[in-house]
C-alpha cells in the first residue's frame, strides 16, 4: 500500500470505515505487516494535523463523516471567531459563539463541531489541536506588582497577565513583545513574560519594530551570513570573462523608481525593417550565492525582500544587494541575458539565454523617462521612443489574448526628511513603468518556455481560475448595472478584461475592479505548471529578480546549469522535490512580506490621520461588512472604517451577497460604490484603525 496521507484518506472514503482503532485500520485497509510500524505513526501525525480526528477509545475517522471541522480559528475583538478550513475564503467558515470557544485563541489549529440549525453555519471547538501564538506584541499596563498586555492585534481578544517576576521592567504605556508561558483555561487569562521592550506607543519607531516583531520579519543578517557577503569579491576574472559574451560596448542602461538601490535587470534594443531583437540583462546572483551556502540558506529562509514605504528588509546583505550584484551605471557587472527576437509588429519569433558582462551607460528612473517627448534626455530618446512602441505593442497583443488589466491605483506614501508623512497620495504609473513590466513578463515567458522546452522541473508562477461559484456572486451583483459576463463557467480570462474595458470611466467602474478582484485566486509558487490565469498565460516563472527574489535565483541557477547539457531523470527526480520545497517557501514567505508591508501601509496612514480628527472628508464606500463598511477617501488615499454601531437611526441589516446594509425601518441602503460625506472621529495609531462617523450620503 502506498503510505501517504492523501492515499489514506481517499481509501478509508471510498471503503465507507467507520471511526477505528489504528491496528483495526490496517486490517481494514490491508497494510502489509512491514509497513504497520509507519502506518501508526502516519496515522498519529495526520491526528495532530486534524486531517484525521482522535475521538473517544483512540479511534480515528474522517472529520467530515463525524460533522467536525478542522480549521484555523479567526478571532474577533468581541470574543467570538470563525474557524476556517485550509484554502478558505472566509464564505463559508464556521462562526464560534464566545460561549463555545473553549479557551481557544486567534490562530490555534481546533477541530469544531457543527450545530444544527440557525441561519449560517455555527459550532462549538470540541479540541485544540495545536496552540500557534507562541509570542504576541502589544501594550503594557501595570496594575500594581503586577500588568496587563492588551496585544495590537485585536484579533488575539485575551490581554495577557504579566506576573511581577515576568514585567523586566516595562512601564505603563510601554509596546512589548511577550512570550505566552501558559494559554487561557476557564479559571485564568493567558499570562507571558515580557521579552523585549519596543518603546513608548506614540513612538512611530517603536510601532515599525513591533510590526516587525509580530511578524518575526528579520532585521539583522547573522554575523556568519553578513561576514560572508562582506568577503565576496566582486573583480571579474579574465577566465570567468572568457565564459561570457561582452556586452561592456552594448547599449544597455536601467529604468527603475527614484529611490531603488537594487537594480536587477537593465534592457537593450536593436531594431531594422524586419524586427527587434531586445535584450534583458539580469544580475547574475547565482554566481555569489552558492546552494547550501549560508548565504543560500538565509536567503532561502527570507524568500524575499520586503520594501516599505521609508526602507527595506533585503532577501540579501546590502554589499550584495545594494553593491555587488546591482546594476549600477559605469560599472563591469556579470549578468544572465536573453535575447529576445521579435517581428515587426512585436510577435516572438525566437529567444536565447547566455551569460555576460555588462557595462550600463545610464540609470534612467521611471518618471524622467515618461516626460522625454518634453524634453530631451539625450542620446539614449532614439531607442526609448523605439522601446515604447514596441511595449505598447506588446501589451495590446497580451491583452488581446487574455490578459485580465485590473484598474486599482495604489498609494505612495510621501514621507518628509525626518520620516514623518507629510501626504499619501495615488502612485503614479506611466508608460515607462509598462515598458519595463511589458519586458521583463516577456523574458519570464522565455524563461518558463526553456525550461519546459528542455524538460527541466521548476518552480513555476501560477495563478488558477477563478471559483465558479465567486463568480456567479460577482455576476449577480453586477446585473444591477445592467452587465453581465458571457459564462462564469471555465470563464476566458478575456471576458473578464473585456469587462473590464466596459466600465471605464463610468460611476462603478472602481467597484466592479474592486469585486472582480476580491474573486480571484492568488497567484502563488508551485512545483505544477498550471499557467497563470490573469495573464493569459500557459507557462510562467520568475527570472528577472533575483536579488529580491528566491524563485528568480533559483530559476537563473536551472538555465545556467542546463544551457548546455541535457537534465537526467535522476536528476529531474530531484529537482521536482527542490522545487517543491521552494514554491511552498517561497510562497508563505511572500504571503507574509506582504502582511508585514500592508501593516506599515496602515501605521502611515493613522499616523497621517492622527493630526486629521474632527476633519470632513468625502468618499465612497469601498466594502461592507456585518459590523459596518469601509470608506475610501477622495481627498487623500486613505481607507477608514464606519462602525454599525455609530449609524443610530435605525437596525440595519448585512445583506452579503448585495454588499449592502438596508435599514429595518427606514429600507435606507449603504453599498458598496456609494459616495458619502464622514467626519475622522477617532484614530488608533498602536493599532492602525481610523474610525469614520457619517455625516450624511451623497
């Protein structure tokens, strides 16, 4: 028998079993004597992963045939949560009335059972599987010898106690980090000992750090991983030039944001009557960066660099980052370079990778380039205008044939040279920003085709279709504005951006985006090559950043090793198990980077709209929810919450599906898209909320 827990659990389905003891399972599903030692221990992991369900006399059984869930618990401010099932979206998870929570906390692993009745779906936790809150950062209250630390996520509802052995000395109003030494029972809180001391609440630093701290994002490299950087030498030998093609004479130069120090990719381009033939030159990492290296494993471990508005967290030391393998003009720097040969009228006709070394004349940034038909900057306006038309070529070609273009700006924080914000304001994205997108989703292409064409394991960028299901709720809600899409089964990405297109420049085109998006999957790493949906494409990876991204190393060390020899089935054996390792790194590495550069976004904001309160704004409702909806400014690139609790004029009620809440009495309606007129009555910097009162709907 094939011992996996995926077998397992597809032949204790199909042969009906009931709840059983371990050795009456095996019996049951015929395992050989030599495997009944593995078995049992199989069986026990998938009980402490709750994948199996250990119930009374140490039987086992699949949770759903017992009405059981099991699932991360989602708390609430108020005491209760939700507990959600692995790839939820949250419709359907299981709502946990406080008085059956069973001492459980936001993020522990429970197994809960489902309750008759009542409109949604409710249960009670009947077993904590594992506690995953092992330290929380929050706000320090002393009460006497001993304190209290109310945690800055309110979805973590326990405050913790801190016995007066365990204090280290925080004083009242002080941001700590605590380690949980006991969890919450019936009789008593959680209680923790304090760890490290962040500083004083209205301290904007202190408030990153625990940001930081709460996410466990690394702020230092290791002395081992730093020193390593240090005494990499970035001289490239004559035996190593030998190896490569020079470029040193090429045209080839950067265009990246103003404040960037790690330049990944520089482009070039050569044009005739027949075509093109562009070049995109990406700094060859791999080359520093050995596998199993330290260096290797902390970047492994890092998955990514983490950009926020006032800094970074790099994936790699700054003397690699920031110097060594950075792009930077008028230096010899060693590169791993595609040409791309294009026709005419921008269709891929063929591609080769090659090592090289380039020399970049020029480090352009995005918003002096965009404004070169005003001026002129200089020698390099003949092949940026050539460039421009051949992306724009290329990004109607990619539209046409399915790629999904999702119309939502995003804010650019705008900080004043003591790091204070001084405004927040839409980014600006321009057509040097697509010329560079437009080349570098070209070369991943080219990338992801040499590895399939030469059958080489990857991790490869995908994105899967949407859920039919999302999508008839989207389709639904949408009809009110007289649109519709053609099929919200196996739907053509095309349809979607048609759609799109449609509601360009009308009143709701900002919520349609906003809907639409919300019912996509996410894109993630992954072993299997599943395309990717909302580009339209078949096969897709990461090349062209491998300074801030792992799966982009890893890919640069795939093609350098394979351009010129054949990959062995020993050797494709081996890689399908790296690659699966990496995608599922790289992809919780990635979901976190962004929770981490997401709470930043939000402690700007509150700190902007600290000095804010008592000011009238405008804007328009951007979500509801069962506790109130939230408002999109228009005056400032700011989102702020309307409680139910503060509309006092009548019993509203959350109708999900219509995104709306509708008066009991008064059948007055707040939906999503609506412009209304709100007051900042409250701002919560230690905890990123902006409370909003209405003044009136527009």
């Amino acid at each position: 028998m094939k011992l996996s827990e995926e077998n397992i659990l597809k032949q204790i389905r199909k042969q009906s079993l009931r709840p059983m003891k371990i050795a009456e399972m095996a019996r049951a599903l015929t395992v050989p004597e030599k495997q009944r030692k593995p078995f049992r221990n199989l069986i026990k992991e998938m009980g402490d992963r709750g994948s199996l369900i250990k119930v009374r006399g140490g039987r086992y059984g699949i949770p759903d045939r017992m009405n059981l869930v099991t699932g991360e618990l989602k708390g609430h401010p108020r005491g209760f949560g939700f507990v959600a099932e692995e790839g939820s979206t949250g419709a359907n998870d299981l709502y946990i009335h406080q008085k059956n929570m069973r001492d459980a906390m936001h993020l522990d692993l429970v197994v809960a059972q489902v309750q008759p009745g009542g409109e949604r779906p409710e249960g009670k936790i009947v077993q904590i599987l594992e506690r995953r809150t092992q330290k929380l950062t929050g706000t320090y209250e002393n009460t006497g010898r001993e304190g209290w630390v109310t945690p800055m996520e309110e979805s973590h509802f326990h405050d913790v106690f801190i016995p007066a052995k365990n204090k280290m000395g925080a004083k009242d109003g002080q941001i700590v980090e605590v380690e949980i030494i006991s969890y919450p029972s019936s009789r008593q809180a959680p209680m923790g000992k304090i760890t490290h001391i962040l500083g004083y609440s209205d301290d904007p630093n202190a408030q990153l750090k625990a940001i930081f701290r709460r996410h466990d994002a690394p702020l230092e490299f290791p002395a081992k991983v730093q020193s390593a950087a240090e005494h990499l030498s970035s001289e490239i030998s004559n035996e190593e030039r030998a190896h490569r093609i020079d470029l040193r004479s090429a045209t080839v130069f950067t265009i990246d944001g103003e404040k960037a120090k790690d330049f990944d990719d520089a482009v070039s381009l050569e044009w005739d009557e027949k075509g093109y033939r562009l070049g995109v030159h990406v700094a060859d990492v791999s080359h520093f960066v050995q596998p199993k290296t330290a260096l290797d494993k902390e970047a492994f471990e890092r998955g990514t660099s983490i950009y926020y508005s006032d800094g970074v967290l790099p994936m790699l030391p700054f003397p690699i980052s920031n110097e060594m393998c950075s792009l930077r003009p008028n230096e010899e720097k060693l590169t791993l370079s595609v040409n791309i040969d294009l026709d005419k009228e921008g269709n891929l006709k063929d591609f080769h990778f090659y090592t090289s070394v380039i020399k970049s004349c020029k480090r352009l940034i995005y918003n002096d380039v965009a404004k070169l038909e005003e001026g002129d900057p200089g020698e390099l306006t003949p092949v940026l205008l050539e460039m421009k038309k051949l992306s724009q070529m290329l990004r109607k070609s990619r539209y046409e044939k399915g790629s999904v273009d999702f119309n939502i700006p995003e804010a650019q924080i705008v900080l004043s040279p003591s790091q204070a914000v001084e405004d927040i304001v839409e980014a600006e994205h321009n057509w040097a920003h697509e010329l560079i997108e437009e080349f570098m989703l070209m070369a991943n292409q080219c990338a992801a085709k040499f590895l399939k064409k030469n059958k080489i394991p990857c991790v490869h960028r995908i994105h899967e279709a949407p859920d039919a299901e999302k999508l008839e709720a989207f389709n639904d809600f949408i009809s009110t504005f007289d649109l519709s899409l053609p099929t919200t089964v196996n739907t053509p990405s095309l349809d979607l951006h048609r759609l799109i297109q449609k509601v360009r420049n009308r009143r709701e085109e900002r919520v349609v985006n906003i809907l639409l998006l919300r019912s996509m999957k996410k894109a993630l790493y992954s072993e299997k090559d599943l395309g990717h949906y909302c580009l339209g494409y078949d096969d897709y990876v990461h090349f062209t950043s491998p300074i801030r991204r792992y799966p982009d190393l890893y890919t640069h060390r795939l093609i350098k090793k394979y351009l010129n020899h054949k990959c062995s089935s020993s050797e494709k054996q081996h890689l399908r198990e790296q690659a699966i390792e990496c995608g599922v790194q790289s992809s919780a590495r990635e979901r976190k980077a962004m929770a981490v550069e997401r709470d930043i976004s939000d402690l700007r904001r509150a700190q902007y709209m600290a000095g804010r309160v008592g000011e009238i704004f405008h804007g328009n409702i951007s979500s509801v929810t069962s506790f109130g909806f939230f408002v999109e400014l228009k005056e400032v690139f700011v989102e702020g919450l309307v409680l139910l609790s503060s509309l006092t004029d009548d019993y509203y009620i959350f109708m999900e599906g219509e995104h709306k809440l509708q008066g009991n009495r008064s059948g007055k309606i707040f939906r999503i898209g609506d412009p209304v007129e709100v007051r900042v009555a409250e701002v919560k910097i230690a905890r990123r909320q902006i409370a909003l009162s209405l003044v009136k709907k527009l």
